[in-house]
C-alpha cells in the first residue's frame, strides 16, 4: 500500500503542498486533479522521493519512502509528464540501461524489452535515436521502461500526452487491467474523461490543498454535478463554464 501522511512542502515561505492524506491500496487507482499550478507537480515529486516533504511523510508497506529509497524504487514504476530521455540513445539502448539499472538479468530484459516495443508499434524504430522520435514515441519508450520490470506501484503524470488514439486506448484498458491485478496506481492527468472511466477514487487539489476527495460518484454528488469536467471546473474555478463561453461569443458578435 502506498500511503501520504499530511504531506507538506513549503518552497521557502510559499506552501506548494499543504496536508495531502491518502492510501492506494493494491487495486486502487487513485485521480489526482488540479488546475496548474496547483502542488501537483510538487506531490508527485514528494511520492517518487526526488523531494523530501517539509512535513508529513510518504510510506510504502507501512515504511517511511526516505528511509531506504533504493528499496522502494525497486517497487516503483513511473511515467513523467515531460519525456527528459538521452535522445542520443536508440530506444533499444535506453531501455537496456534501464533494466541494467534495476537489475533486471540480461535475458529478461532483453526480452522483456523487444516484446513490449513490439506491441507499443515501436519495433521498427529500436534502433533509431531518440532524438529522432516524435512525443507521442518517447512518451512509449517511458511507458515501456515503467512497466518492463513489473512494478508493484505506478505513479502516472499525463501518461497520454503525446499518445495518437490507439495507444491512449491500449494505455486505458492497461490501467484497469493493472489495477485487476493489484498493483496501486497514481493517475495525474487533465483528461478528466479518462479519469472518470479508470480511477476508482479521486482528489481534486487547490492551491495546494486538497477540496474533494472520494469516489468520482461521490464529487459529483458533492456539489450536484452531472459531470466529472463540471464537478471539477466548478471546484477549483468556482465558475460556469458554459456562462464563460456564452459570453465570449457575445463579445465575438458585439457591433464593430
């Protein structure tokens, strides 16, 4: 189970992050929503350990994440927002330094590696750079390297940004699968009608704050919503989005 206790981040005097609570327990995905700006980014980095919470604390099976992180990534998969890859590295390469680095044996992999290029549609370009590739082939790669030593844990950050129809679609029904299978996930996105269709519980955070917390049912019910995309822009906005966009157009057709 992957755990955040009152998870604090304060940049100087500036609170990014303010008291976050809550557990993914193997089977769970759980939706982390919020406008830019909003600490996103900041949690994230606080759950893969690159940033160590001025309060609060990150477990993992009841253990403290900063007390051995080496353990903990070995249990951990994770898929940016942005693809920082060595682009002078074919895929091929990229991925066999990644399963090097996990300690993956060479045959495993190897194979392990081949197959899932095969099946993300990637095979054809493993051996071309990356700096050669568009978004939506990096944005595979990491996926690839996420998923190859089959992680008990996957934080994804905007996993489709980048990805044409078909693999958002593959990336979908992967989630849910995944999470049949109990691993926890940690889904960050935009694309609220994805989190609708594979989160089975979520947090809407605000200037760094959680505001909504529990099931996607549960949010909308909360402030008498029909939709996740109204339930959302209404919490974190306090807007009508339909009101907005009227009067935009009535703006558009005033009189010169």
């Amino acid at each position: 189970m992957l755990e955040a206790l009152q998870l604090t981040k304060f940049y100087g005097s500036v609170p990014a992050v303010q008291d976050v609570s809550f557990q993914i327990a193997p089977g769970s995905v759980l939706g982390y929503l919020g406008p830019n700006g909003s600490g996103k980014s900041t949690t994230v980095k606080m759950l893969i350990g690159l940033l160590r919470p001025t309060h609060g604390e990150v477990r993992f099976d009841g253990q403290n994440i900063q007390q051995d992180l080496v353990a903990y990534r070995q249990h951990l998969g994770y898929v940016p927002e942005e693809a920082n890859l060595y682009l002078h590295l074919t895929g091929c390469e990229y991925l066999e330094m990644v399963g090097t680095l996990r300690g993956m044996p060479e045959a495993a992999r190897s194979t392990k590696a081949d197959q899932l290029l095969e099946l993300l549609a990637l095979a054809a370009y493993k051996h071309l750079q990356m700096s050669a590739y568009s978004k939506g082939m990096r944005q595979r790669i990491l996926l690839i390297a996420a998923l190859m030593d089959n992680p008990d844990v996957l934080i994804l950050d905007e996993p489709l940004s980048g990805l044409d129809v078909t693999s958002a679609m593959v990336v979908k029904n992967l989630i849910q699968i995944l999470s049949g299978k109990g691993k926890s996930i940690f889904y960050c996105s935009h694309v609220l009608e994805v989190v609708e269709k594979v989160c089975s519980q979520l947090i809407v955070i605000r200037k760094g704050r959680m505001i909504a917390h529990g099931s996607t049912d549960d949010v909308r019910s909360q402030i008498g919503q029909s939709t996740l995309e109204q339930a959302f822009v209404q919490l974190v906005e306090d807007k009508d989005a339909s009101q907005i966009a009227n009067d935009i157009v009535k703006v558009m057709v005033a009189p010169r």
